[in-house]
C-alpha cells in the first residue's frame, strides 16, 4: 500500500511539470523549390483544455524567424488531445540549407502556475540545386 501512495505521490508532484508535446523534436528535408513543409505534432498533456501558441526562432538563438509559418499558430486543445501542424519554410535559395526551430508554449498560464515550460522542435530544410 505504501509503495502504491507513494507513485500516485510522484505522479501529481510530477503534473505541473508536465509541458506541451511537439514532435518530431528534430526533423530534416530536402526540396528542389522555394519551400519545404513538415508536419509537427502538438499534445495537450493537461488534465484540461488548454491553448497552445507557436514561435518560429533561429536555431541558436531566439531571434523570431519571420520566413517560417505555422498553420495553425495558436490551436486550443482538449485534455489529452493532439494535432498536427503544418510548418512551411519560404524562400530558400538554390543550395541553401536553413535551420530554425518551432516552439510551443501554453498560451496563457494558470493561476498559481509560475512556470510555462516550452517545448521546440528543431528542423532544417536543404533546397537542392
């Protein structure tokens, strides 16, 4: 009986600091025009429905990607629930190999919730020729 209390005791110790889901979290593709797409999924690992937003940021640092676009960017998703992204690179110059990273974050936090973990995916897309 103790061993049982104490799992239960580390899985809700464990629930806050429980994070978006996104994956694949790394992810490479070539293309031979302008632009590449990747799918991502995102999870809603939260006992309740929540609303998760994207940033698109370089892959070292977090400088915003402006050439990167996410559909959808903000997606709200029920306990449990996951979705896929679609995720297209634009205007990739013949021979150019450009990383980025995709992050996702709860939109907004709960009350009494002082961290919001981020989540990133990092993908790279090679433009051959």
């Amino acid at each position: 009986m103790r061993r049982a209390t104490a799992i239960v005791l580390a899985l809700a110790a464990a629930a806050p600091a429980a994070a978006v889901g996104l994956g694949p979290l790394t992810a490479e593709g070539l293309t031979d025009g302008p632009r590449k797409a990747f799918y991502l999924n995102i999870m809603n690992p939260y006992p309740v429905a929540a609303e998760f937003e994207t940033q698109t940021v370089d892959y070292d640092d977090e400088m915003p990607v402006s050439r990167v676009q996410v559909i959808p960017s903000t997606i709200k998703l029920g306990a449990g629930r996951m979705a896929r992204l679609l995720v297209i690179a634009n205007d990739l110059a013949p021979g150019e190999m450009f990383k980025f990273r995709v992050c996702a974050e709860r939109s907004t936090l709960p009350e009494g919730v002082a961290i919001n973990a981020r989540v990133c995916s990092k993908l790279s897309a090679h433009r051959v020729g």
